[in-house]
C-alpha cells in the first residue's frame, strides 16, 4: 500500500507530505459539517412544499432499515432552504393509515449536508412491510414503503429483488421503473452510473441541466434533476434499495486518483471526487459507515438475507490501480498481468474473502459493477479484453475464481452493470481450458437508459457472444433484471423494454434463466 502510494506520488511529480496534508485539510470538512453548530428553525415555515424529492429507504437489516429524505422546496436551485438547521421529526408504522406507528423520532436536516436526512430505525421486526414519513413543519411527506431483511439465523422461503444500472437521463425515459414497481419485490439493487457527468447536449430524449458537473452544487442539481424523474422517485419510495456506484457518479473510467483526462494534478481530482462522493451520500438512503472522509468513501458492505442470500455490495472503482495499456481492448498481455495490479484494493478484498467464509448463506451474491468472464472482443487469432473490466486485473480475477473454488465458497453469483448489455456467463476457474470446472455464474443486467433504444445488432458483441463458449446468452435491449431466490434454485428473469426515447414502453421477458443450487452455470429456463 505505502510503496503504491509512494510511486503513485512519485508519477505526479509531487512531495509525499504535501499530498498528505492536502488529504488531510479536505477530510476534515465532514467532521466540521457534522456539528450542528447553527440555529436550528422550530418550527419551519415553506412557501412550498419541501419533499420534492420524495423519500427513499436502504440498507435494510433483520432489524431496521434507514430511511431518508431531503428538504429542498427549489430542489434544482440551490434547494431553496435557508442556510440553518431544520427539525424534522420522522414516524414509522405497521400500517399505512399510520394507526399503529411503531418508532418515531427526530432528526436535524443540516445545511452542510443539502438538509438531507438519514435516520438509522432500529427496534423493528425481520422481514415485514413498513410505512414511514416524515414531518418538517407543518408539511408531510408522501408515505414511504420499506421492508426489513429476516433474521440471520432463519431460512426464509424465497426472496425477490431487482437489479439495474446506467441510467442516463438524456438517453432516454426509465422505462423499467413503472414495470418493477408491479413486481413483488422485497429490495431494489442499484449497481451504479445512477447519474452521468456529462454537460447537456441537444437533440436527445432528455436535456441535463448545465456544464459537465464538478462542484457539489453541479452534483447536487444533477442528482435533484434526476430524482425528480417520477419513475424514479416512486420506485424508492416503494422497495428499499442496496446502492453502489460505478464510475460516472464521479468521472467516466476513473481508477482510485487518476482521472480519464490526462493532465489533472491529484489535487483537482480529489477535490472534485470529495464533491461527488459527498452529493451521492446526500442523495442515497446510506448509514452513517458510508460518510464521506474527504475525497473517500467506504462504500463496500455487507447485507443478509438470513441463509437464503448474503449480499456483498462492492466499489471497483475507488481502491483499484489504474487501468493496464489504457481503457480499450487490448491483448491480455504485460501490466494486465501484473500481480500488483489490483480491482478491489487488498483492504476491500480481504474483507471480501472472509465475509465469503464467514457466510452462512445459500446464495453468495456479489452485486458490482463490471464484467468479470474475460470476454474476448478480438477477430480471429487477436484477442482482445476491456481493460476497465476484470479481465485488465487479470491476476484479481483469477485470485478470486481460485478462492471461490479452494474454499468451496457456497453458490456464487456475480452481477454487473456497467456495460449497457445482458450478458449471462459462466465463471470458469480457468477459462484458458474448456474441461475447468465452473465457480460461479455472471448475470450482467443492461443499461435502465443508456445506449437508447437499443435492440440493434452491435458487430463486436455478436462476434463476442459467439466466440466465447462460457457466454450462455447476450440482449442488446434496454431494461433491468428481476431474481426470485430459493433455497433449491435462483430463477431470473431479463425484462426488456423495447423504447426509451419515448415513456410508456410495454415490458417484455425475452428469456429466463435457473441456476440450480449446487450448480454454477445458469440454464435457459
Ligand atoms: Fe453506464
Ligand atoms: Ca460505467
């Protein structure tokens, strides 16, 4: 770690201490933001209605969940609040008329923070449907919707959620949400590009708001324009969600301190990432162990579903060294295959590898962001891998599959986004041989928006689906991913939406797939 430091310092020409001292002045902002040191308004007066940006809960446990908000009558201007804390008092009940409310309490929506709220309820009962709400003067919020995780110890009969990712506004319309909200759910994963940094551009589905994004109130507005999608905001209210991000929360193809642009001195980089990292928090129903330090944010986590399913919520983008041979698609040859090169980071990995053993569950569920078979996207003799992806962290990749396989870690299940795609794969330990057992299984959900329409034929994935033997099936559409788990098999089904461009696509289910308990690899149901 140190000696990585040290030549990563080394690469941009800068003193060691100075670059301590300058992480240490930006990580002491939060701890300042956390005092709430101001006047606190009681009671607050709104010449319009706060909750513009609904509500939203997350993280759940046998026991609570959290439950957020954000106080911003003007949410794409500033937020409109005064510059004070405000009192907010929150409720949660058994019922939705709210007859039987079980917790209630207060919480400061603090000016540092955007007068975001996160509350930590605890004192509730595994696996049952709650309502929440909250107060904020003498305005309401709409009735929230969450559910608790059951209790670690218990087998529960099944567990349903959906995945999704890319979810760029300009694209197109989050056709997928209104079709989820039908399902019967209990939890929402997110696995990142929840907002894109780019500038606004004309002539598309959707416009952003502003310039290419860099200062917290360009995230804020970013992150305000796109919850304020009602598609969106009722899909929060409705499930509880598990988020982590990929790279366009912050940068496109990003990699711990070094942007994709050239010439961008750490400093500029980190400063920036602090504003990122800073609004995602504000925005996202996390507890208080994901509170941004600075320009770092411990976004890897652990979340259990009794010994049905045990999540592993994973960021591969901020601990990982920089991506080998630039970006693009390249043999996997030479610093592909360096040891040192590291996806995870060794903190997040050995954390990783020993909630993996420690797990008393059926299914182990690593929810990520980018695709870790080694697709080869090559012609013909010269193959070819994405550096951004698994494949770039050659050595990782293999580290992983082997541990997966030594330590007979039960039913592995990768799932990506990222790459705008289905993709469904099976995760051999060594894919140079065709006779290696397989360790684990790889549903890569596609983009909510992003690429468009899609549905078209995309020359180097066609070659790629059939070139590779482990790839089991491949949809150029647009849509999300929906998993029914049960203690026998895991049965998942890929709903596709035929338009973005325009709301009101219908949903389709083009195929379903079953990996049976035991048995790495999923079959075409
Ligand atoms: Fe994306
Ligand atoms: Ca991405």
């Amino acid at each position: 770690m140190l000696n990585r430091q040290r030549s990563q310092d080394r690469r941009y020409g800068i003193e060691r201490r100075e670059f301590l001292r300058y992480l240490a002045s930006v990580s002491a902002i939060p701890a300042i933001a956390l005092r709430a040191d101001g006047q606190v308004t009681e009671p607050p007066q709104f010449n319009s209605n706060p909750f513009t940006l609904g509500v939203a809960s997350g993280d759940p446990e046998p026991d609570g969940v959290v439950l957020w908000t954000r106080l911003a009558p003007q949410p794409l201007h500033g937020g409109g609040m005064p510059n004070e804390a405000v009192q907010t008092r929150w409720e949660v009940s058994s019922d939705e008329a709210f007859a039987n409310v079980v917790r209630s309490g207060t919480a400061l929506a603090m000016p540092q923070l955007g007068h975001s709220v996160h509350v930590e309820v605890d004192g509730l009962k595994p696996d049952r449907w709650y309502f929440f709400r909250f107060h904020a003067g003498s305005e309401t919020s709409p009735i929230g919707r969450t559910r608790t995780a059951p209790a670690v110890d218990v087998m529960p009969d099944r567990l349903r959620f959906a995945f999704t990712s890319c979810q760029h506004y300009e694209s197109g319309y989050f056709n997928g949400y209104p079709h989820m909200q039908q399902e019967d759910l209990d939890l929402v994963v997110h696995l990142g590009d929840y907002i894109y940094e780019y500038a606004g551009q004309d002539k598309r589905p959707r416009k952003h708001i502003g310039n290419e994004i860099e200062s917290l109130d360009d995230y804020r507005t970013r992150y305000a324009q796109y919850r304020l999608d009602e598609t969106l905001q009722e899909t929060h209210r409705l499930f509880p969600w598990l988020v982590t991000w990929d790279d366009h929360e912050f940068d496109n193809n990003y990699a711990n301190l070094v942007s994709e642009q050239d010439g961008i001195s750490p400093e500029e980089f980190l400063a920036r990432r602090m504003n990122a990292y800073q609004a995602y928090y504000e925005f996202m129903p996390l507890r208080r162990r994901s509170f941004p330090h600075g320009p770092h944010m411990k976004l890897y986590r652990g979340c259990q579903y009794g010994r049905l399913a045990n999540f592993h919520i994973l960021d591969t983008r901020q601990y990982r060294t920089d991506q080998p041979n630039g970006d693009n698609q390249k043999p996997m040859i030479g610093k592909a295959l360096d040891p040192q090169g590291t996806m995870l980071g060794s903190k997040q990995e050995h954390w990783l590898m020993s909630s993996l053993l420690q797990s008393p569950s059926t299914w182990n569920v690593l929810a990520q962001q980018v695709m870790m078979a080694p697709l080869n996207r090559g012609e013909g003799d010269d193959h070819r891998y994405s550096m951004d992806q698994w494949p770039g962290y050659e050595v990782s990749r293999r580290r992983l599959l082997r541990f997966f396989h030594e330590r007979k870690i039960p039913n592995p299940v990768v799932l990506t986004g990222d790459i705008h795609v289905n993709w469904v794969n099976d995760l051999q330990l060594d894919f140079q041989n065709p006779r290696s057992p397989l360790v684990g299984t790889e549903l890569v959900g596609t983009a909510m928006t992003s690429g468009g329409n899609g549905g078209n034929v995309i020359p180097e994935y066609e070659r790629a689906a059939a070139q590779n033997d482990f790839v089991r099936w491949y949809n150029s559409n647009r849509g999300y991913v929906s998993c029914e788990l049960t203690p026998t098999a895991w049965t998942t089904h890929f709903r596709v939406t035929p338009f973005v461009d325009k709301p009101g696509s219908p949903v389709t289910t083009p195929a379903s797939f079953v990996i049976k308990e035991g048995h790495p690899g999923a079959k075409q149901a």
